[in-house]
C-alpha cells in the first residue's frame, strides 16, 4: 500500500522556513540549514525568501561579509506565533492548515 504524500501549503511552508530560522536563536540561520529544514528546491527556497524580506517576516544579514544568514524581525516572530496559535485550533477541529 503506498504512502500518499500530504500536500503543504504555502502558508505551512512559509511557517515551516521562518521555525528553522527561529531554532537558530540569535545567530540566525543560513539558506541551507533552512532549505533541508522546510525541504524545498533551491529555486522556491530563493523565491520563499525574497518573499519574507519583502513582507518585513524575516531580515537578511551578512555579518562576516560573505556568508548570508536569515533572522526573523519583531512581525515575523508575531506572525509565527498567531499561526501556531491558528494551527492549535485548527488541529483541535481536525482541519489541516
């Protein structure tokens, strides 16, 4: 019997790269810790990301002038937890989100 792969919203991957970026604490995170930690293509990791800077979810920083890290700002971290907030009570309704 196969397994049917459950489809993520953009929403949920949105949430799922800004939790890799929150694990990292205050150094932050960089692309390839966050692109195995959401599981995403290169291409839609770029795309996500210039998405969240756009929006003000997250800031990028490079603070040893080469390497790229990604921080969540004061909005990010409001947003992340109103969508677990709005993920408990989905889930107590038994809607995925």
């Amino acid at each position: 019997m196969s397994r049917k792969r459950a489809y993520r919203s953009k929403m949920r991957i949105l949430a799922d790269m800004m939790r890799a970026i929150q694990s990292e604490g205050e150094e932050g995170a960089g692309p390839t810790k966050i692109l195995y930690a959401a599981n995403l293509s290169h291409d839609r990791l770029t795309q996500y990301l210039d998405e969240l800077i756009e929006k003000d979810l997250i800031k990028e920083m490079s603070p040893d002038n080469e390497n790229r890290v990604y921080m969540l700002t004061e909005k990010g971290r409001e947003f992340l937890r109103e969508f677990q907030r709005i993920e408990r009570f989905s889930e107590a309704f038994g809607i995925e989100i």
